[in-house]
C-alpha cells in the first residue's frame, strides 16, 4: 500500500503508458549510477570514508561484489602479475574497492529517496525524455508508417462528414434510418 501522500504520484504511474513505466525505470537507475559514481570519486579524490558506514554488512557485500568485478576485469590484482592495467601493487587498489564498496552502502541507504525521486520525476521525465526519444526511434527506423484510413469523404453538398447522417433528400423518400 502507497501512503495517502503520494497517490497522486503513482495513480498516473500505475496506470501509465510504456513510456511512463520506461521513465521511472530510467529514473531508477540514473538516481543509482550518479551517485555511486559521484560519492566513489569524493571519497577518493578527498581520502576520506565515512567512518561509521565502513563496517557494515553492504560495505562488505559491495567490496564482494567491485572486488570481483574489478579482478575479471583485470584492474586489481596480486603483486608481481604485470597483466594488471591500473592497480597492479599495494594499497591503492583495495582502497578504490572500499571507495566504491562504501559509495555502494550509502546508495544502498539512499534507496528510499531514489524511489520517491523516481516517482515524483516519472511524469515530466516521459514528457520531456523518453516521449521525444521513442518519436526520434520511430521517424530513423520507419515504425509505424503503415497506411492510414483515408479521412472520411463528406455527404453530397451538405457538409456532413461521416457520422451515418442521412440526408434530407432520402428522409423525404421514406428511406430513412428506421424506415427500409
């Protein structure tokens, strides 16, 4: 259940087009991408860590997880492999994976924020992101330019367009709408 509050944020989003749901999942993910990347870079530009985040269990999962990530991709490894391309020896390398590991933690903790940030922002993110990127895609690759029904002819002299009108002409003839 969705507090009171924030109904008029999901209702749209609960019953969005495609494009509203793309808006929040990009939302999502972009609140999750800068700041990770963003608090990794201040804590290593700074040498500073939050000390009392350091210790904690999403620290430890995250330094799992760059640690790994960071190893298959050959930035970090063991001392005296000349493979490595950044951090090959010592220190450095397991500081920017605890850098990365910490930025990871508080991101964590900044999910509740992400969320309503992401909802909030979903109507106007469609409106003026995704709606204008989905027209570009249709215009480049032709989708949607199948034939059109042809816009409905007018009735003979009498400015009626569609609709079944009936003229006046077979009303007085008894071939009306009801009459056969």
């Amino acid at each position: 259940m969705v507090p009171r509050f924030l109904h008029r944020y999901t209702t749209p989003l609960r019953h969005a087009p495609v494009t509203h749901v793309t808006a929040f999942l990009l939302l999502h993910e972009i609140s999750a991408i800068v700041p990770l990347f963003t608090l990794a870079a201040t804590f290593h530009y700074a040498r500073w860590l939050p000390p009392f985040i350091g210790e904690g269990k999403w620290v430890s999962d995250g330094v799992e997880k760059f640690g790994g990530y960071f190893k298959r991709k050959g930035w970090l490894g063991e001392e005296g492999r000349g493979r490595y391309k950044w951090w090959g020896r010592g220190e450095g390398g397991v500081r920017v994976v605890v850098e990365f590991a910490t930025a990871y933690a508080v991101t964590k903790a900044l999910l509740p924020l992400r969320l309503i940030f992401s909802v909030w922002a979903t109507p106007w993110f469609a409106r003026v992101a995704v709606s204008p990127s989905v027209g570009l895609f249709k215009r480049l690759f032709g989708i949607g330019r199948g034939k059109r029904p042809a816009p409905p002819a007018a009735a003979a002299g009498t400015g009626v367009t569609a609709g079944g009108a009936v003229g006046k002409a077979r009303q007085a003839a008894g071939k009306g709408v009801s009459g056969g």
